[in-house]
C-alpha cells in the first residue's frame, strides 16, 4: 500500500468489494485531488470515474451519494473554469440516477460549480447541450422524470452561463419543465422562476416569456406549485420594474390574496410588507391594501396574524392606521 500512488490507492478503494470502503474512497476524493494535481485529474481520476459509471456493475446508492457530494471539489481539482466541461459525462449520469439524494446532490454541487466558476465558450455550450438532453426525450427503458427532475434544479445556473441562441433554447426547456405533466418536476423547475428572472433581467422579450410560464405556475392545477409560485411575487415584480409591475404583477397579488386555497393566500401574506415597496404608493393604496384588509378577516388564524404583521408597511406607504382586533 506504501507504494501505491495517491490515484491507484483510490481505484483500490473504489474497487473494493465492500461497499464502505469504496464509499469511503469518494468521501476521501478531496485528499485524493489534492495530491493528484489538476493535470492527473483530468487524465486520470476524471475518466476512471465516468469508466465507473458507464460499467455494467451497478454501483450501491451510498456510493453515488458520496460521489455526487464531492463533484463540486473534483471539479475545483480540475482547474475550474472551462476545464469543468470535462465533467459533464460524469455529472449528466449522476443526474439520471433513480435514487433522489443523489439527483439532488450532483444538482447542489453543479450549481456550486457553475456559481463559482467562470464558464464559457465551448465549456458553457457542453453545459447547455447536456441540459437540453437532460430536459428532452428520454432514453428507451429510462424513467420519464428522472433527468428532468434534476434538470429543474440546474435551469437557472444553465441559463446564466448559456448567450445568444443557447440562451434562448434554454429558456424553451426550463419552460417546458416548469409546464411539465410531472409534478416533482415542476417543483424542482418552479423554484427556479425568480432566478430565472434575475439572470434575464435586462432581456426584455426573454423576460416576457418567464412572465408567461411564472403566470401559467401561478394558475397550476396543483396547489404545491401555486404556492411555490406565490412565494416569489415580489421577487418578480422587482426584476421587472415598478411600472411595468404596477400593471401585470399587481392584479396577480390581488387575485392570490382572494385565491381559494388557504396556503397560497398564506403565502402571499407572508410577502406583503415586500410587495408595499414593489409598487407605486398610489397603486399600492388603491389596488393592494383592499385585498390585504381581506386577509385580515381571512379564517385561517395564520394568514390573519401575516396579514397584521404588513400593516405597518402599508400604513407608511399610504399615510393611514389601522386598528386591527383579531
């Protein structure tokens, strides 16, 4: 063992019969890197690993898990930057895995990796075509959500790095997940909305077509993704300018304040002292504080005790005191 290099002392490890050495070993992958350099790391742990993957022995979950929480540091190992496409193969089949935690963990580390990287060129476009075959038509015998599940979680990020026409094919994917027939994975893909608005906000027409699917979100059948849409009001509004917001995002308040499900009213009471400094006062006065009043009287005692607590903002931005008994 004393002779073996740090790169044949983790295949060791991760060819090992017993599941927790080889788990072991991809918790080890730091220590690993660290020693390796980023040039080994490329030629070799990189290939080893996807080898791993595309082999015909299926390997445990707690091993996928492990792998998956440690792919943001190997990607750092590599060298950052565009040398981070050289993951791809290795990150697109973690994102198909059956098991959750670890969609949701190579989703967290992606993220990770493209927030703290400088991605593009070439590197970017791998990015956006993996996402693309992620959100698109599945393989034959491979679950319909699974890679759109974890495609949701790693839109926005996607869409920050990706220009021009890839920008733009994104956008369509990232809506058609958001529109999907699956509920988890408009979940995964509704979350993303506001930050989804925050990357185009300078992109008008692109801005649009968020407004499109954020409406349809809030409109779901589902009352989950209703709620999840209603949460980020605001957050919208914000992105989009208080003029602009005054007309299209505050008759949407509105309507969530009356809307029949008692989450969804909570919710958007939750953002109500927020939402007084989306929009002009005058606006404010005339169509939001009506509702809000509502809300008051609301048979949910949390939705009233919300409501109560954006009194003050609206009693500064309107120059009025309530009185409130609950």
């Amino acid at each position: 063992m004393n002779n073996l290099s740090p790169f044949e002392f983790f295949v060791k490890e991760c060819t090992h019969l017993d599941v927790v050495v080889r788990e072991e070993g991809m918790n080890n992958l730091n220590l690993i890197c660290g020693l390796m350099g980023p040039d080994k790391v490329r030629s070799d742990l990189v290939p080893f690993i996807f080898d791993r993957l595309a082999s015909d022995v299926e390997e445990r979950d707690q091993v996928l898990l492990a792998m998956s929480k440690n792919m943001a540091i190997v990607g750092k190992a590599t060298g950052g930057n565009d040398h981070l496409a050289c993951l791809v193969p290795i990150i697109e089949a973690l994102c198909r895995s059956e098991e959750t935690a670890v969609r949701d963990a190579i989703a967290t580390s992606t993220v990770t990796m493209l927030q703290n990287n400088s991605v593009s060129g070439d590197a970017a476009v791998a990015f956006v075509e993996m996402f693309e075959r992620l959100s698109g038509p599945v393989d034959d015998g491979e679950d319909m959500f699974y890679p759109k599940y974890t495609a949701g979680k790693i839109g926005v990020e996607i869409l920050a790095k990706a220009t021009g026409a890839h920008r733009s094919a994104v956008l369509t994917n990232f809506s058609n997940l958001v529109r999907h027939e699956v509920l988890l994975v408009r979940h995964s893909a509704v979350v993303g909305i506001l930050g989804a608005a925050q990357v185009l906000q300078s992109d008008v027409a692109a801005l649009e077509v968020v407004f499109g699917f954020f409406t349809a979100s809030l409109n779901d059948v589902a009352e989950s993704v209703r709620v999840l849409a209603t949460a980020q009001l605001c957050g919208v509004a914000k992105c989009i300018g208080q003029s602009t917001a005054a007309a299209s995002v505050l008759p949407l308040v509105a309507l969530a304040c009356g809307n029949a499900s008692w989450r969804v009213r909570q919710a958007v009471a939750a953002t109500l002292s927020e939402c007084a400094d989306c929009f002009p006062d005058v606006e404010v006065a005339k169509h939001l504080y009506p509702p809000t009043l509502a809300l008051l009287q609301d048979p949910e005692e949390d939705v009233r005790a919300l409501a109560c607590s954006a009194i003050p903002a609206f009693a500064s931005k309107v120059r009025i005191c309530v009185i409130c008994v609950m």
